[in-house]
C-alpha cells in the first residue's frame, strides 16, 4: 500500500479556455471519508491505478481533497429551462470539474464530483448528496453503459462521514464523475445570456474540438455543430426509448452536447409498456413521460438553436430559417433510429421490409401496451419464441388470440433468435430492486448494491443465480415515485 498523493495529469482547458464560465472553486472537507464503491475497469481505462485509489490519499483525491498539482477544479456556469420555465443561471451548485484527462485510449474525459460542497451557484441549496442517490446514479449510468448507450460514468462513491438533511438525515457521499464533458444545452444558453459573441464563438470551437471534429471542416462549422448535437440527441433518446429507460429531468441544463445522458435523478426503468409512464415526484403533468421523451428533446435542441442563433448567421431572420432546417433533421434522424432498432430488437435485418416491419412494431406496442405487458421480459422472451418457444411471450399476455396472430405473421419473416438475445438485455436496473440496494446502502450493507451492480453490468447473459434480477416487480411493490430531493 502505498500513500503517495495520486499523480495523475489533469488539465485546464475548459477553464483555460472559457474562463467566463469556469469559478475556481474547492471541495468540502469530509469529516470521515470511506470508499464505498471504485470502478476498477473505468479507473483502468483512465489510466488511474485502483490500488492506490483505495488509499487514504486516492480517497482524497477522488473527494478533491488531494488536488494533483496543475489541476485547478472549477465549478461551471450553465443556465437552463427547468419544466419550460427559464432559469439565466444554475451552475454547479454541489459540483466541481476537477480537470480533463486523456484516457488509455487517447480520449480526453472529465473528472468531475458530485456532492462536494455549497458553491457560489447553490443558491438555497447545501451544497451536498447523499449516499443513495450518488450509488443510484453509478449504479444506473454503469448499467446504461454495459446496454451501450452513451452515458457519463461513474468511477467511485465515497461516503464522507458527513449527514445530510433531506425528509430525514442521511449519509453524505460524493460521486466521482467521468464524462466526455460537461458541456450542455445549457452551457451555451448561459454564454448566449451574456450577449458576449466571442465567448458564444469560443465555446462553438471548443465543443467541436471535443465533440463533433468532424464540423470544423465544414462549410460552415456552428451549423455543422448543431447538426451534429441533434444527430446525437436522436440517436441517444431511440436508444432510451429502446430499453424503456425514462430519464425524468430532461431539462436543458441535463442535456450534454456530446450525446451522453447525463444526470440520473428521478430516472427510471419503465416496467409495463405503456408511452405515459413517469415516476418523478415533480412531473405533475408528465412533460417527460416515457413516450414525450422525443418531444422533449427536440424542444431542447430548439432552445439550443435559440441560443447558436448569432453563430449561424448576422441577419436573425436568416438564422432562424436556418435553425428551423437544421432542426428538422431530428424527426427523421429519430424515426429511422427507433425504427431501426426496433427491427433488430425483433430480430429482422436492417434489409427488412420497411412497410412491413413498422407495421409488426406497431402492432406490438399497441399489443403490449392494452395488456400492461413487461417491456424488457417479452422483448427477451422473443428470443425464444423465434426458436419456437413461444409460451414464455403468450404468458406474459392476457389477448392470446392476438399474440398468437402477431407471432405467426413475425415468425414467418424468420427471425435471428441469436441477434435477438445480444439486444434485448435479460436485465436492467429494475426499480424495487434499486430501491431494495440503496436502502440497505443507506443502512450500512453494501452487499446487494455490489450484487445488482454484478447483475446489471451484464445485462445479456443469462445466468444461474440471477433470475429474481429478470423479474419484474412485485404488484404489492406499487406504483413508483421517485423523488429529485437528490
Ligand atoms: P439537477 O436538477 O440535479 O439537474 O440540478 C439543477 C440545479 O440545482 C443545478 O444547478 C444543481 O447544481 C443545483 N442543485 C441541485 N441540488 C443541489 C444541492 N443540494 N445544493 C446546491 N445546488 C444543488
Ligand atoms: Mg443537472
């Protein structure tokens, strides 16, 4: 063991760079710091070593105790709409952007924390986390990539011996956060709030170096940009809506650039198909219902051209038609991504017929949700209904007579059983399981957090031991509600 300090290369770029929205800023002391939970392959990936993260001083460093020296942690300035109501300046009220640095791959990430102290942006808030909320998002954004769906990480959680008031007093923890950045929709409305062209102008070349290179040759680079951040936002809100995940928070300050999710507060994994599911205690009318997460975020990329309008063009009129075209690459962009993935996920090729595949998708989705029917455990009990084994699907469903119609018009298109079972996960993180972990978390027993972590990070192998892991909740478990009190 040793207790050297941590040498690690950090830079400064985001605070070199866009000094306007960078506060030099420093943790909070922890009174007691202990490392709950270290992701050894994500720390190998960025070419930290695990042994010495679990030391007293790799602790400190990943509360930003223990700062390497050339590193200068900052708190960023955003803005944001929060439910459609504009809020000029948030901030990371409870966070700090230790640094960048370039993983074993070459790719240059963020270290970040969540939950290390008031900042000048917490406003009210106290600056702090607690312990299950910072393990439910390293449970759910780890879960989310071993599913292959871009997502920041998270590379350990440590309980700082520190309470936190919520309804009641609660174990403080800091998240060690990795991400491609930290740059949102919001980052850019915040610039375009400071009627500051240059600063709009810097970020628009910082977010293509590190993003969207590809926009720096193009004829015309802030609009190749915006292009490239719709693209991404489709692709990554079909993969959502693919495993049924319901992020619950989709405002604009919790919508990155790069294409990653980013922020797992009230999120969930929606269980019964159905399109108006939400769980968040603070989503009264349900603006991000499962089914509305589309809409959402495509509202959100007109909230970002709003914001890129003076980079697209000096005459307003000119740049809004500009938008508006650039815009209208989503819906298409999404459609064909969901579509897409949908046909994999019933096992037909990219080749399958158009007009037919969507009106088998179509099908099933109105099937599924008349019958409440669990969204993860039929797309898997496909699996085997392509191999003729089709009672696991019927069992999950009430109108037989219409599955077993849908089923014999899909499997005549000879559907890849195979292909199937490596996209449709055997197991997400289920909600009363997560509740079931973090619970026993909060108590001191680290056991089943470690044990769903193993169940969700290999989501497509089915496996002997793990199948309370695959089922869904039980009915006395209720209707789910999670809460933003993170
Ligand atoms: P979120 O809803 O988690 O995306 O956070 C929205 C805004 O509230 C961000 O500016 C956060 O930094 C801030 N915030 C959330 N919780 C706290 C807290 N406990 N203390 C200070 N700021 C917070
Ligand atoms: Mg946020």
């Amino acid at each position: 063991m040793t207790t050297s300090p941590v040498s690690v290369a950090l830079t400064t770029s985001f605070a070199d760079t866009l000094p306007e929205l960078a506060l030099a800023w420093q943790a909070e002391e922890a009174p007691d710091p202990t490392l709950l939970t270290l992701n050894e392959p994500l720390a190998a990936e960025l070419g930290l070593d695990p042994d010495q993260l679990r030391t007293p001083e790799g602790v400190a460093f990943l509360l930003g105790r223990s700062v390497p020296s050339g590193a200068r942690p900052v708190a960023q300035a955003y803005a944001g709409h929060q439910f459609g109501g504009y809020s000029p300046r948030l901030g990371d009220g409870r966070a700090l952007l230790l640094g960048e640095l370039t993983d074993t791959e070459g790719r240059l990430r963020d270290l970040h924390l969540k939950g290390s102290g008031r900042t000048p942006f917490a406003r009210g808030g106290d600056g702090l986390a607690a312990v299950g909320p910072m393990l439910r998002e390293y449970v759910v954004s780890e879960a989310m990539h071993a599913l292959g769906i871009p997502t920041t990480r998270s590379l350990a959680v440590v309980a700082t011996g520190r309470d936190v008031r919520r309804e009641t007093l609660l174990p403080g923890a800091v998240l060690t956060r990795v991400a491609a950045s930290h740059l949102r929709v919001g980052t850019f409305q915040y610039a375009r709030g400071l009627d500051d062209l240059d600063l709009l102008r810097r970020l628009s070349d910082a977010a293509i170096q590190r993003h969207h290179p590809s926009a720096r040759d193009a004829q015309h680079p802030p609009r190749a940009l915006y292009e490239a951040v719709v693209a991404a936002q489709a692709q990554l809100v079909a993969k959502w809506m693919l495993v049924g995940f319901v992020h619950g928070v989709m405002n604009t300050d919790n919508m990155t650039i790069s294409g990653e999710t980013i922020d797992y507060g009230p999120c969930a994994f929606m269980e019964a198909y159905d399109p108006a599911c939400v769980h968040s205690s603070i989503d009264e009318g349900g603006r991000y219902a499962y089914g509305n997460q589309p809409a959402a975020a495509e509202w959100n990329l007109a909230r970002l051209a709003e914001a890129m309008l003076p980079l697209l063009h000096e005459d307003q009129e000119i740049a809004i038609s500009m938008a508006v075209e650039s815009l209208g690459t989503f819906r298409p962009l999404y459609v064909e991504a969901l579509l897409s993935g949908m046909r994999r996920k019933i096992g037909l090729p990219p080749s399958a017929d158009g007009a037919e595949s969507t009106a088998l998708v179509e099908e099933l989705l109105g099937l599924m949700e008349a019958d409440h029917v669990d969204h993860t455990s039929f797309f898997r009990a496909l699996g085997q209904a392509a191999r003729g084994e089709v009672e696991a699907a019927r069992s999950l469903v009430v109108d037989l007579a219409r599955v077993d119609a849908w089923l014999a018009r899909w499997r005549a298109l000879g559907p890849d059983a195979a292909a199937m079972d490596r996209v449709n996960p055997v197991r997400i993180p289920r909600n009363h399981l997560v509740e079931e972990a973090l619970d026993a978390a909060t108590a001191g027993d680290l056991a089943p957090v470690e044990r769903l972590l193993e169940a969700v990070t290999s989501p497509y192998d089915e496996r002997a031991g793990l199948e309370r892991y695959a089922e869904p909740a039980p009915d006395q478990f209720g209707p789910y509600v999670t809460f933003c009190g993170t």
